[in-house]
C-alpha cells in the first residue's frame, strides 16, 4: 500500500497542472448538476414535508366559466364540516386576508400583506405539520381573535419579550399571541407570516375561502366529488359548482392552475428543461474527464511495459490502475463540498428560496456523489487498463506513449466528437431559450404598462 499510494502521488506530481485542470472540470460540472438537482428536488417534493401529505386535498372548482378556482363559497366548505360525510376525517377553511395595520400593544405599526385567516376550533394544526416552538396545537386556535406569528415576526414586533398572550391589533381588532411557529419552509405552498382566527368564516353568510380535506381510510374520491356536486348550498346561481376536482396537496404547486388564491406557482416544463440541461452538463463533464485522464493514463506504456518485466500480473495491473483512478477522483469530493456550500446562498438568494445543503444534512445526497465519482473513474480506467495490461512488453516499452498501439487514437477521436455533438445541443438549446425569452419581453400585450 505504501508503494501503491507513493506510485500514485508520483503521478500526480509528474502532471500537476493537468491533473489540477481535470479535477477542477470534473468537481465544477457535478457542482452545476447539484445545484440543478437540489433545486429540482425542492419543487418536486412541495408540502411533502407533512405527515398526511397523501391523505390531505384542496377542493377546486369550476362555476359557470371556464376557470377553474381555489377560493370557493363557504357554504361548500360549511356542508362538508357538518360531519354527515364520512368520507372526510377533518376540514379546514382559510382565506387570504387583506393588506393591513399590525400594532402590539407597545410598538409601532407595521403593514402586513402576508395575512391568513381561518375559522374558530380549525383543524389546521391536525393537517398541516409546521413546527411550533411557543404554545400548544390544541390551544392555539381554539378562540376567536386568536393569532400565530412566525418566529421572525414575533422577533419584529415583540424582541426579546415572550409574544404568548400579548396582543396585537389588527387594525382595530385586538387579537392575542397563542403560538409562535418556525419560519415557513420555502417548499410549503401555504404562505403566512400571521395566521388568526377570523369569527366571520363562521357568522357571514357569504365569503370565498380555500377548503382543504383530511380524507377518512378508504375513502373513495369519486363518492365525494359527487357528493360535493350534488349540494344544494350554494349562494345563488354564480356559486353553483360545474365541475370540482380534490387536488392532492403534494400536486398543488406543480399541477394546480386554479385562479384567486395560491394556486401552483411551479412550472413543470421550466424543470425538466433544467434536468436536461443538468443531465447534458454532466455527460460533457464526463466525456471531457475521460478524454483528458485517458491520455495521461496512455501515456503511461513505459511504466507499465517495466512493471511487466518485473513480473507484475496482469490483475495485479488492472487493480492498481483502477485503485489509483478511484483515488484521484476522490480528490474531488473536498473541492464539490466547498464549492457547493458556497454557491448554494446564492442560489437561494437568485431564486429567493431556502434549499438546504443536501450534502450535509441528507446522507443520500453524500452516497450518491461518491457513487456517481466511483462510476466515473471505473469509466475512465477501464479502457486505458484493459489496453495496457494486454499490450505486449515490447511495444510498450518501445514507445513513449501507448496512444496508437492500444488503439487509444480511435477512442480519444471518438470522445472528442461526443464532446462536440453535447456542447453543440446544449448551446444551441441555449440560444433557442434565450431567443423565447427575447420574444416574451418584446411582444405587443396590447397596453402601455407605464402609462
């Protein structure tokens, strides 16, 4: 082993400067593709993050247009939660509310536009699974006027003070502090800085609230969509349902296209135009490694052909050239860390999310990376080995490269041409995006947006 890794670092050093360029290109093409991944990864799992996630729906639905909504009439969401269907384990109704004033007791104002209300004794904390850090889940919203901050807003309006049972004016309503919730993840498609109880959802005859299910064991979703059609609630004749699909939590931010309401906001295409790019990005990293490592490990005849005259097996050759290709790809893993760690903030800060460091807090990620580098160096080792190990002594050693003996000529040709075939996709895709995008910003919409 000692002989092995000093063989091994003696490579290196012969080839530094190339060695280095590998590696960098190698460790900046698997950056780019995590990057992409983790993002993807981010918009395919919205809302998975809730225990029930497969259990819970939003109802939409459709009146006497085309358009399909989110914040339908109360009176559908009312009949549901009269506990005659049971098909339904728990409702929960909330509404976007209004820009408004926010006072504590003893501060300033504050304008607040990301406001949710929902109805008294809401089942929201049974469905929906944010961390609460202050107050109890059966407690919080029980009462009317009763308000949940975010941890960053109670540091807001409140500093160093405990915020529970405090209170807060909503205009001139006075409601009090009953829990504290960590900041939302950016992967929830609900969004609030304030959540309250609102005794109107319940008292007015008339309002457009989002209605989510908690659907019971079994139940069948057709029985209930039906059901729901067939109610004879509605307000008049604008709010009588066409049509009302139950549209599955972990769906809403990418297959939702509902109006009035948070509807999905995710654009499927945008992603798997991402993979591919991704994908694309990785082969030429890939192809461009093994086209670079396969003439430095070519180059190696001489030392092969002297190793054989020493009486080195064939098998024994291999495994050392594969061992030493797995070790160099190895040197990549400290150069994606950081690189990743520190691309990653601005990441988030471009697309305005909060994507974790995957790399750090899920092993999958870390397992799949050193897999993925085990993969590229069996790849990139195999030929040059195969083709060493077979060649006979003399030509080995008669020559300072092994490139036309081994056939290594015909296999670098053919790498490069993959090369050229990638980069000329992926610039072309490129052009063709940027030329769309030319297009959007440039069309007539048919108003001067400034005047």
């Amino acid at each position: 082993m000692r002989i092995f890794f000093l063989l091994a670092f003696r490579n290196f050093i012969k080839s530094v400067g190339l060695n280095a360029l590998n590696l960098l290109g190698l460790s900046a093409g698997i950056i780019a593709a995590l990057l992409i991944i983790v993002y993807a990864d981010h918009e395919y799992h919205f809302d998975h993050f809730h225990q029930k996630v497969d259990n819970i729906f939003r109802v939409e639905g459709r009146t006497n247009g085309s358009e399909w909504y989110v914040n339908l009439g109360v009176e559908h969401a009312r009949e549901l939660a009269t506990g005659t269907y049971p098909e339904i384990e728990a409702v929960v109704m909330l509404n976007r509310g209004e820009r408004a004033f926010f006072q504590a007791s003893t501060g300033p104002r504050f304008p607040e536009t990301n406001v949710l209300q929902t109805d008294v004794g809401s089942r929201f904390f049974d469905l929906f699974d944010f961390e609460l850090i202050a107050g109890s889940q059966e407690e919080a919203l029980a009462a009317p006027h009763s308000l949940v901050l975010t941890q960053s807003l109670a540091e807001k309006y409140f500093g160093d003070q405990a915020p529970l049972g405090q209170t807060v004016y909503y205009d001139t309503i006075p409601l009090q502090v009953t829990a504290v919730l960590s900041d939302l993840p950016s992967d929830s498609h609900i969004d609030f800085d304030l959540l309250l109880t609102s005794p109107s959802l319940d008292q007015t005859s008339h309002y457009h609230v989002a209605t989510y299910v908690a659907l019971s064991r079994g139940a069948d979703e057709l029985t209930l969509k039906e059901k729901i059609l067939a109610m004879d609630v509605a307000y008049d004749e604008y709010h009588e349902l066409a049509d009302v699909e139950l549209m599955p939590l972990g769906d809403i931010h990418l297959r939702s296209t509902a109006s009035f309401g948070s509807s999905g906001k995710g654009d499927p295409l945008q992603l798997r135009i991402l993979l591919v790019v991704g994908g694309l990005i990785l082969l030429i990293t890939i192809a461009n490694y093994l086209n670079l490592a396969s003439a430095l490990y070519l180059g190696k005849g001489r030392a092969v052909g002297v190793r054989k005259v020493f009486g080195e097996s064939r098998k024994l050759l291999i495994r050392s050239l594969v061992l030493e290709s797995f070790l160099m790809v190895l040197l990549t893993v400290p150069i994606i860390w950081i690189g990743f760690s520190v691309l990653l903030p601005g990441l988030n800060l471009l697309l305005d999310v909060r994507l974790e460091n995957k790399l750090v807090t899920t092993p999958m990620y870390g397992v799949g990376t050193i897999g993925f580098l085990a993969f590229v160096s069996m790849v990139t080792v195999t030929f040059p080995a195969l083709s060493l190990s077979r060649s006979p002594i003399h030509d080995l050693l008669k020559s300072k490269s092994a490139m036309n003996i081994t056939g290594g000529t015909h296999y670098r040709n053919a790498l490069i041409f993959f090369q050229f075939i990638l980069l000329f996709t992926l610039g072309l895709s490129g052009w063709f995006m940027n030329r769309q995008i030319e297009y959007l910003d440039s069309k007539d919409v048919g108003f001067d947006p400034v005047g």
